[in-house]
C-alpha cells in the first residue's frame, strides 16, 4: 500500500525534502576528522553535518599514512594528515580505523598571497623612490664636477687667448724687423722695446698660471706663523706709496691695529694680496684721485680695506670680478699690463687661510676691496 502525500494549496508538499537537504558550508571551515574503515568507509558522516556535502568525495589512500598533504576541495585547501589508530584505542570510534585529520589554510594562503602583493606593491614604490633619489643625488653631485669641467674649459680658452695676443706682437715685430736687415740697434729700438714689454707680460702671465694651477692641486706650500700685522704691512705699502705720489695720487695710511692682534699667517701670501689690490687701486684711480687702505676688528674677524676713487665696479661685476681673467670692460685694456688674474690669485690665497674677500661700493665713487683674516686667540 502506498502512502500517499497530503497537497497543499500550492501543490504537493515537499517540505520534508527540504529538511532532509544539507545545506553547503556558507564559509570555509576549520578542521575535520573523517574516520574510514579498513575498506575505506567513511564511519562518521553524521557527524560532520553540512561538511559532509565537501568532503564526501575524499577517498581513503593507505599510501599517504604519515605523510603531510594538501588538499583542494572545492575551491578550498586544506593540510591533511592519515594516520591509522591502534586497535587497543579506548574511543571505539577510533580503534582500529584510519584516521584522516584536515586543517583549513585558506586564511593562511590569502594572508600569504596580500603579503605577497603588499611586498610586490612596496618594492616597486621603493625602486621607483629609489631611482628618483638616485638620479636627483647624481644630478647634486655632479653638479660642481660638471661647473668645474666648465670652469677648466674656460680657463684653458682664456689662457690661449691670453698667451697668443703677446705671442702674436712679438711675432710681428721680429719678421718686421727681418724685413729691415740694415737697420740698427737704435733704429729699431722701438719694436725691441715692445717685444721686451710682452715678453715681460708672458712672463707674469705664466708666472700667475703657475701659481693658480698650483692652487688648483692644493700642492702650494704655505708658511704659516703666528704675526701681527706690522710684520706684513709694512713691505708692500712703502714702495707703493712713492708710486702714487709720483702720479699725483693721494695715498693715505690709516693703520691702527697693527700690533693688537695676532694672526696666523702666511707673511708672503698676504704681501702678494696687498700688492694685487694696491696695483689695481693705483691702475684706476685717477690723477688727484685718493687712495686708502686703513683696518678694522669685526668680532673674531681682522679686516685690511683698500679703497679708491676711481671707475668703480657694477654690481654685476661685482658677482664676476674674482673669476679668472675676468675684467671689467672699462679696463680691459692691455696698457695695464693686467690679464684679470690677480684678484683670483687674492682669492685663492684667503681662501687658503679660512678667511673671506669680497668689493662693495667706495661712495661716491670707488671701491672697497676687504679681506678679512680670522684672529688667533
């Protein structure tokens, strides 16, 4: 006799159906324990549940007792363990059976796998950094490298021009002179004096480029000694003041520190620097101009000032007048007999004893050229 199924409004009922159905995991799940006979039947498939729906297709493989596997089911891995349970176990559910045990990693796969893209995600960042720093460090450091090749260029470029203008008159005058084989000592006097002038300024010349290249390789030798500045003061101003007055030029002397400070000098150096800047002030000051070097303490700092009255010095020029063979254009002229080396000599030799150089305006017209030394305590 068949037993029949009571319908519902909607049709037959099939809720028991329903209730019989396990529903499949909603999220991964932890660990499991199957239990499988010596035949390989699954012994505890009510325990698992809703489990049972993913795990029902795991078969039992004797090969793999001990042995540590991983396992992908539907999507989902797993860590899995057989082993085989003594008989004398006291769980008879136990006893005698095969035992496998699995532990869900996908946790730990996706924790691994966001690792593995955040260390991806970083590395890149930091190699893209990486490069930036690299290049901007480069471009810093080769920045003076590249100023210095500049520099180097120029002076090469300036010294050659320098070196073939006096090469050039020298030259000119001699064939001329070849070209006069009966003439006298006295008739040519005039053209062997101005070949002796640029023979004299070559000199000089490389005279002032043996000394920067020097200063260049830091292989100048300095002599340096605990002074005051009577002892390198007195030398350059002497002469110097016979030759303004000589020229209708006012010199005047205002000296009052130079026994009250010490310092720590090279004496010669500093005599070359003096000597530089009170041969440019007497070069451009003119007739019944004045010219003045005098001496102030500025803290820690003793300053030597040589002024003038005389073209003066545009502030762009100002920026500019230390460089090599630079002059400003109203004395680049030849007739000085100056090749814009000297205040770069000065420069370099400050420099050499920790101190500073620099020009400002000598009002209401001039300049003052100031070095400053630092005092020995």
């Amino acid at each position: 006799m068949q037993k029949k199924t009571q319908d519902g409004p909607h049709g037959p009922d099939t809720s028991n159906e329903k209730n019989n159905r396990q529903p499949d995991p909603q999220a991964p799940f932890q660990a499991s324990i199957l239990v499988f006979s010596s035949s390989g039947k699954l012994l505890n498939k009510t325990s698992l549940g809703n489990r049972y729906s993913v795990l029902k297709h795991i078969k039992l493989n004797k090969k793999n007792i001990n042995k540590k596997q991983t396992l992908t089911i539907k999507k989902m891995s797993f860590r899995a363990l057989l082993i085989k349970v003594s008989k004398t176990n006291n769980n008879p559910m136990y006893a005698g059976n095969y035992v496998l045990i699995m532990q869900n990693i996908d946790t730990q796969i996706q924790a691994v796998n966001n690792f593995q893209k955040i260390l991806i995600i970083t590395f890149f960042i930091f190699w893209i950094i990486a490069l930036i720093l690299s290049y901007v460090l480069t471009r810093i450091s080769m920045f003076p490298i590249i100023k210095s090749w500049k520099q180097q260029s120029e002076f090469v470029n300036d010294a050659a021009h320098e070196l073939r203008t006096p090469l050039t008159i020298i030259q000119g005058k001699l064939e001329y002179m070849l070209t006069k084989p009966h003439k006298t000592i006295i008739d040519e006097a005039e053209s062997i004096s101005v070949s002796l002038d640029e023979v004299n300024r070559l000199n000089s010349l490389t005279n002032n480029l043996l000394i920067l290249a020097r200063s260049d390789q830091a292989t100048t030798k300095m002599d340096y000694k605990i002074t005051t500045p009577e002892f390198f003061l007195k030398d350059p101003i002497m002469p110097f003041k016979e030759i303004i007055n000589s020229q209708n030029k006012v010199f005047q002397v205002n000296i009052h520190h130079k026994n009250d400070v010490k310092l720590n000098v090279d004496r010669d150096k500093i005599k070359q620097v003096l000597i530089i800047l009170l041969d440019n002030a007497t070069k451009y000051t003119p007739e019944n101009g004045t010219i003045r070097i005098y001496d102030y303490i500025d803290g820690s700092k003793y300053q030597i000032i040589v002024s003038d009255t005389g073209i003066g010095i545009s502030d762009t020029d100002k920026k500019k007048i230390f460089g090599r063979f630079y002059r400003v254009d109203k004395s680049r002229n030849h007739n000085s007999g100056g090749h814009g080396l000297g205040l770069a000599i000065a420069q370099q030799i400050i420099n050499n004893h920790h101190g500073k150089i620099f020009v400002r305006s000598n009002l209401p017209t001039g300049s003052e050229f100031i070095f400053e030394l630092p005092i020995k305590h």
